[in-house]
C-alpha cells in the first residue's frame, strides 16, 4: 500500500521527540486520538478546547492514525502517566 500523504502532519526529531504532531504545532497525534476516541469529545470540540487546532487539522490527525494505527498506539503505551513517572 503506498505511503498516503498528510499534509497537516509532521515529524521533527527536535519537536517531541520526533513523535507526529500537527504540523506548526507541539501538539502531538496522539493527544487528538485520546480526546477524540478515548474520551469521546468531537472534533469539533477539542478545536473549541484548543483554538489554534483547525478542524482540518484534528480530522487529518485521526486519518494519520488510522494509516499509522501501531506506531501512535505505541507513542501512547509509551507516554501513559505510569511510564513516564518511572
């Protein structure tokens, strides 16, 4: 399957530690992915919590987790309040 582009994205090593963020923000793809499908706020309210989120930019966040579903599982596992305490 090709690789599909997100143009609203990215991945710097020097911005969070290289975890996917939207892009021109340290706002990482696993944040949209707890309030949205964790704990159920819509789209449309996490951009009311966050208003220098776009819409477009919270729906492309969940299309990129749903083309990268492992790796952002596994920025979440990683990140848990348990682990990072350690």
């Amino acid at each position: 399957m090709p690789k599909v582009a997100h143009p609203h994205v990215s991945s710097d090593p020097a911005i969070c530690g290289g975890d996917a963020v939207i892009h021109g923000t340290r706002f990482p793809v696993r944040s949209v992915v707890i309030y949205v499908l964790q704990h159920g706020c819509t789209p449309e309210e996490l951009v009311a919590k966050f208003p220098h989120l776009t819409l477009a930019q919270v729906h492309d966040a969940l299309a990129y987790y749903y083309d990268n579903r492992s790796e952002i599982d596994g920025e979440i596992m990683e990140n848990r309040e348990e682990r990072v305490r350690k």
